[in-house]
C-alpha cells in the first residue's frame, strides 16, 4: 500500500519540519535499504523455522516469481514481523532516552540562569 509519503507528509507537517527534505530522503534511503532487510528477514524467518536457505537462481520469468514466493512467504512474513517489532521496541526506548536527555540539558540550563527578582 502506497503511504510510506502520505504518513512522511502529514507527519513533517504536524512537526513543522522541511516537508520537501523528508518526502526526498524518504524516498531516497527507502530503495537502499529495501534489500538488506528484505533479505536478512527472510534468513531470520527460515533460521526460526528451520529451512534449509531458499536456492533462488533469478529467472525474469512469472512461473519464477510463483514458484519462489510458495517457497518463500512464510519465512519472510515472520522475519518481517519479528524485524518489526524489534525495530519498535528499540526505536521506543531510544526515543525515551533522547527524550529524558534532552530535559535534562534543559533543566540544567534553566538553573544555571540567573533567577529574576519580581521587583
């Protein structure tokens, strides 16, 4: 389903960032890494289901494609699905350190100012 840019706009909207910026590295980071982790989910999901690795000689033909995908689904869908939920547990405890760290300099900042009198 296309939305991976509609998401990347909404979101560089409401986070008043550079919106043409993130719809470009978006589209820009997305081919580069569409391999490496296609691949490394389907070794994950054969290593849990213990599959011997898929022998696919690359052939431009559809009775190719059919035949591999029979072959190949089930071990990616889960390497997929645990990459998934292991890049979100890691991406939400990361956020949650920046997040905590940056308060800290904050409020570390603030007591470093001088304290203005009311008078």
């Amino acid at each position: 389903m296309p939305v991976h840019t509609p998401l990347a706009a909404v979101s560089a909207v409401a986070l008043r960032v550079n919106l043409p910026v993130l719809v470009l590295s978006s589209w820009a980071t997305n081919p580069v890494t569409v391999v490496p982790f296609s691949v490394m989910a389907y070794k994950i999901g054969a290593w849990l289901l213990g599959l011997p690795p898929l022998n696919a000689d690359f052939e431009p033909t559809l009775d190719w494609v059919t035949r591999t995908l029979v072959q190949s689904w089930a071990p990616f869908s889960l390497g997929c699905l645990l990459l998934g939920a292991a890049s979100a547990v890691v991406g939400y405890f990361s956020v949650q350190c920046l997040w905590r760290l940056h308060l800290l300099r904050r409020l570390k900042a603030r007591r470093k100012q001088p304290r203005e009198t009311g008078y």
